[in-house]
C-alpha cells in the first residue's frame, strides 16, 4: 500500500496579503499614470494632425483590434488559469502560445489584405498605416500572452512597469514626432516602438524565471485552442461592439468623420478612469456579500448605484452642455463636428459609469451568462443602427460620426435597462428610483445654470459653478440617503488624509467632542 500524501503535498501556497496589496497599489499607480499619458497624446495629436489623419489611424487600429482578439482566440485567459495551477508548465504554454500566434497572425493578414483591397479606397497613407498596425498587432498579441502569464504567475507589479514603460515611450516619441512636423506614419511606427519595448520588457521579466520552449507540437496547440474557444466569443464581442461604429462610419460617411468620432470617444474615454477603477475596489466586496446572502448583496449594492449614478451625472450632463466649446478649444475649427459628437457621449457617459457597476454585480452574483448574452445582442443591435443612423446623419447634418454616437447611446441605455431587468430580484429598490430621479432633476438643473456660458470666452467658469449648483441641489433635495452621504464623506477624508499637506493639517486639528 503505498503512503498516504502529506496534507500539504501538491497544496496552492496560501494567500498573501502583502502580495495583494502589492499588485492592487501597483495597477492604480499604472492605471493613473497611462490614463494621464493618453489624455495628452489625445488633446494634441488631433489638433496637430487634423481629422483624416486621425480618421486613417482609427480605421487601422480598428480594423487590427478586432483581427487582434481572433489571433489571441482566449488564449490569455487561459494561459492566466493554467499557469496559476501549474506553474512548472509555464515555458511549454508560453512556448506553444506564442507559435500558435504567428500562425494565426498570418492568416490574419491574408484576411486584413482581402478587406484592404474590397473596402479601403486607393490611399496609399491608409494602407501603410494598416501595415505598420499590423506589425504592432504582432508584437501586441506577444506580449500580451506573456503578461497572462505573469498574470497567472501573480507578478502584477512587472506587468504594471513594463505597461507604464511603454506608454512613456509611445507619449515621448508621439509628443516629440507631432511637434517636429511629422506626418500620421510616424505615429504609427512610434506605437510599433512601444510595443516592442513592451515586448521586450515583459519577456525580460519572465524568460529570466521560465525560459519558453519553442518546439511546436501540433497537439499541444489543437488542445490549447480547444480550451481557449470558450473565452473567445466575450473578448470577440465586446471588441466588435467598441469597434464596428468606426468601420460603418468609414463605409458610410468618410475618413474624416472617423477622425471626428474616433477624437471624440478617445477623449470620452479618458473619463472612463473612475468607473473603472471604482469597479475594481468595489468587486471583491460584491462577490463576498453575494456569497454571504441576497440580503448582504443589496445592502453593498443599493449605495454604489446611487453613489456612481450621482457622480455620472454631473459629468455627463455637464459634457453635453460643453462639449463644442471644449472640442473647439483642444482641436481648433476642424474639429467642431467633434463637439456635437461628445455632447452624445455625454448621455453614453451616464449609462457606461451605471453599467460598469452592474457588470460588476451580475459577476459577482454569478450571472455571467446573462451579461454576455446582453452584449451580444447590443453587439447584433450595433450593426443595423449603425446602417441606418451613420448614412442619415452624414446626408442630414454632414456629420456621419453623429450616426454613431447615437447608435452607441442606444445600445448603452439597452444595455442598463436590460442589466437592471436580470439582477437577482430586489438587488436595487426604490430608494434607487428616487435617487436616480432627484439627481436627474439636479442635473437638469445645473445644464440650466451653466447653459449661458457655452458662447462664452469664460466658459470654463461653467465648470465651478456648475459643480457648485448641482451639489446644492442634491442636497437640497436630499437625492442621496443618509448612509450615502456618510460613505461619501467617510472616502473623501480618506483621500485627503493621503495628501501630505492635508494628513498633517488635519492630524493637528482638535477631536470633536
């Protein structure tokens, strides 16, 4: 008979919260610093390189990103799972991972050649920029199976400074070409760049511990696409969904409305910092109080609805009210159908923050299943809004990005309603109905208040009083509950508490009595 196994033999090492709060403190720092790197590359590459420039970039990135997600076919999530359980195998997987890319990179550039001659028109920047792209699609698509693997290997903070390493790059090199004179090709090999310094990093920091095996065995690769098929259709459709409009727009409209649309939701998207990073703190939570009863998964989730619905609404709306001053300051004339476009995304901006927050609570309540069918059917919806809206707003207003952004606002309110309609039943109540009620009438309230500003040269003025109008009308009309506001104060303290300045003014404050 052979011996009984130690109990620890074969075990997972425990859990370690110093290497939690490690890696969680790591991708906030990473998160701030790329999100304030992207929000200067996108206010002066615009305004330097005009909207067909933009247009021709954006339709490249499009068209390589949706090309990018078959080429990855789920791999990384499933390298991140099995890596995790099995370390030791961590050279074979990345090894098998990375040939079975350049094969299905090149297939996918047999695909991108045939969409290149049937659908671009003879332009010569256009196709080399989906060239260059597609050279950086290679090196991304590398990478990024390497950081599932640190990911699975749960060294995050390597995965954090490689990914703000890169970022410094793309930003010093795009900022240093854009002001030199150089033209939209250059931009595009400074991302080939950075993506090859993103490479060579992340393989730096992993090849040192797991040197990869490169023998390809055509066994070991069928069985990993096998496993990985089953994340492919969430990755594929959530891509396609935040792509698709500018492909129709270029189809329908022109290169230069692409441009408008691509400037506007890349600007739109550098408001997306909070909500996400407000989802990744509140996640763990969610999941341990749906764990603990439905009872404990309301009680966490009723407040964060309201908290993320009042802190949307003065942005969205105040973005609606000045997005064409904004768009007219950042970019300068060419550009002012842009505005129009972001004062859309404003209304977008309101339902994306609340549909973060219920992604977030059907994951947590193991409803999965349900949001990924809720995106496939926006992702069916997309398609013949965008055939509709795209040709009728560029024929109507000269402005095909328009098209666009209203099929975007419909699929995204489509999308809270019919998230909010599969929760588990009495997650949010009519405390949230009556706050999401009286923080629209405040809201309202504040676009009435600032509204006069819009043709002003002192418009940012609006900004102030604004956020000075709408926190007074909250309060006056009482829109968030008490325990709300109590939650609200009690991470404001803390936030200032971590300003050095403020820590040590508000330490030699007197105790309340």
């Amino acid at each position: 008979m052979s011996a009984e196994p130690s109990p620890n033999a074969g075990s997972p090492p425990p859990i370690s919260g110093a290497r939690l709060a490690r890696n969680a403190s790591a991708m906030m720092v990473a998160q701030l610093l790329t999100w304030s790197m992207a929000f200067l590359v996108a206010i002066f590459q615009p305004r330097i390189l005009g909207p067909l420039a933009i247009g021709q970039l954006s339709i490249a990135f499009s068209i390589w990103m949706i090309a990018g997600v078959l080429i990855t076919f789920g791999m990384d999530t499933y390298l991140t799972k099995a890596i995790a359980r099995e370390p030791q195998r961590t050279g074979a997987l990345v090894g098998t991972s990375m040939l079975v890319r350049v094969v299905l990179w090149t297939i996918g550039c047999l695909a991108v050649f045939g969409y290149d001659l049937l659908a671009i028109t003879a332009d010569p920047t256009q196709t080399a920029l989906i060239w260059i792209i597609g050279i950086m699609t290679l090196l991304t698509v590398l990478s990024s199976g390497l950081v599932a693997a640190l990911n699975g290997l749960e060294q995050v903070h390597y995965v954090s400074l490689v990914t703000v390493i890169s970022k410094i790059v793309l930003t010093i090199v795009s900022l240093g070409l854009l002001f030199a004179g150089f033209n939209v090709i250059w931009i595009g090999w400074a991302n080939v760049l950075a993506a090859l310094v993103a490479l060579a990093g992340d393989a730096f920091f992993l090849f040192r511990q797991h040197a990869p095996r490169w023998s390809f065995d055509l066994a070991a690769a069928r069985s990993m696409l096998l496993a990985s098929k089953q994340y492919l259709v969430t990755a594929l459709t959530l891509m396609v969904y935040q792509q698709i409009d500018r492909l129709f727009i270029a189809l329908f409209a022109s290169t230069e409305a692409v441009g408008w649309y691509g400037t506007a939701v890349n600007l739109f998207g550098t408001l997306m910092f909070f909500p996400m990073a407000i989802g990744t703190v509140i996640f763990p939570t969610l999941t341990r109080r749906f764990a603990a009863g439905q009872n404990h998964l309301s009680q966490a989730a009723r407040p964060i609805f309201n908290i993320m619905l009042a802190l949307s609404m003065p942005i969205g709306l105040g973005l609606l009210a000045l997005a064409e001053p904004i768009a007219l300051l950042l970019y300068g004339e060419a550009f002012r159908p842009t505005g129009t476009v972001l004062a859309v995304l404003g209304l977008v901006l309101i339902c994306t923050y609340l549909n973060t927050v219920l992604s977030q609570l059907l994951i947590a309540a193991e409803r999965t299943a349900a949001l990924n069918m809720i995106m496939i059917a926006a992702t069916i919806a997309t398609l013949p809004l965008d055939f509709v809206l795209v040709p009728w707003t560029d024929q109507a207003f000269g402005n095909g990005a328009l098209g666009g952004a209203l099929a975007y606002t419909i699929t995204e309110l489509g999308i809270l309603i019919a998230a909010i309609k599969v929760l588990p039943k009495g997650t949010l109540g009519a405390q949230n109905w009556r706050t999401s009620g009286l923080t629209g009438l405040a809201g309202i309230g504040m676009v009435l208040s600032i509204w006069w500003l819009r043709e002003s040269a002192f418009f940012f003025l609006a900004v102030p009083l604004g956020m000075v109008v709408y926190t007074g009308l909250v309060l006056a009309l009482r829109a968030l509950p008490a325990e709300d506001m109590a939650i609200i104060k009690e991470a404001l303290t803390k936030a200032l508490e971590r300003i050095p300045f403020l820590r040590r003014k508000l330490a030699a404050m007197p105790p309340k009595a």
